[in-house]
C-alpha cells in the first residue's frame, strides 16, 4: 500500500516490484535528495536519485520519474536514444503507465488509460 503523499520507501517498492517483473537481476536503490534534477548511477552501486520536487507534483509524476531513471540503469547505457524508450515504455507498462513524449520527456502521462499528467503549452 502506498501512502499518499509517496514517500521513498514508496517509490523503493515500484522500482523493486518493477525490476523484479523484468527479471533485473540487481537491487536500484533509491534516494530523493534536495536536487534539481534526477539521475541514476548504474556503475558501483545501482542507485536512482529522485528530486523531492517531483513527489510534490504529483504521486504518478513521482513514479513516472523513478521509473524513467531504473530504466536508464536497465539499458546500461547514456542518453534518451531508441533502445532506451522500448525499456522506458516497457517498465511504465508494468505500472500499467504509458507516456506521450515531448522529445524525451513526458508530454502525457497516462495511468490506467486515464490522463494523470500533461504538460502546459507554451505559446
């Protein structure tokens, strides 16, 4: 069950019960620090950073975004390339999540099929 607002130990269980689901064979630690954006360390210690801005966006933000960073561990390798968004649409989907993107990041968030997260159009 996950508390509302998320706390970490909210987000340590998606990214746990996502990695288990895709068979990733290592433990993603996960850490919400005073940062301005997000990042993973895939090397030493497999380790997700999450801002603590993006828990107060919202609680489906907040999961977008730790998935969107275990996805970068999952793929090994840097950037937002082609093999990185199959595994990035892969995980959400083991979260019953899908995105519409911008470039990279999320235009739409969807959960459930249902809109959770849309960005505003500048003009």
């Amino acid at each position: 069950m996950l508390h509302n607002p998320l706390t970490e130990a909210d987000l340590q269980a998606v990214v746990d019960l996502v990695s288990e689901a895709n068979h990733y064979p290592f433990q993603v630690l996960v850490n919400v620090k005073d940062i301005r954006g997000g990042y993973a360390s895939r090397f030493f210690t497999k380790a997700i950073y999450i801002p603590r801005w993006a828990l107060a966006k919202s609680d489906d933000y907040a999961i977008y975004y730790a998935i969107h960073e275990l996805a970068h561990i999952v793929y090994g390798g840097s950037g937002h390339g082609v093999e990185y968004k199959k595994i990035e649409d892969r995980l959400l989907r083991h979260w019953e999540m899908a995105i519409r993107r911008k470039k990279v990041y999320p235009r739409t968030i969807y959960s459930r099929g249902k809109v959770v997260y849309a960005s505003v159009k500048k003009y």
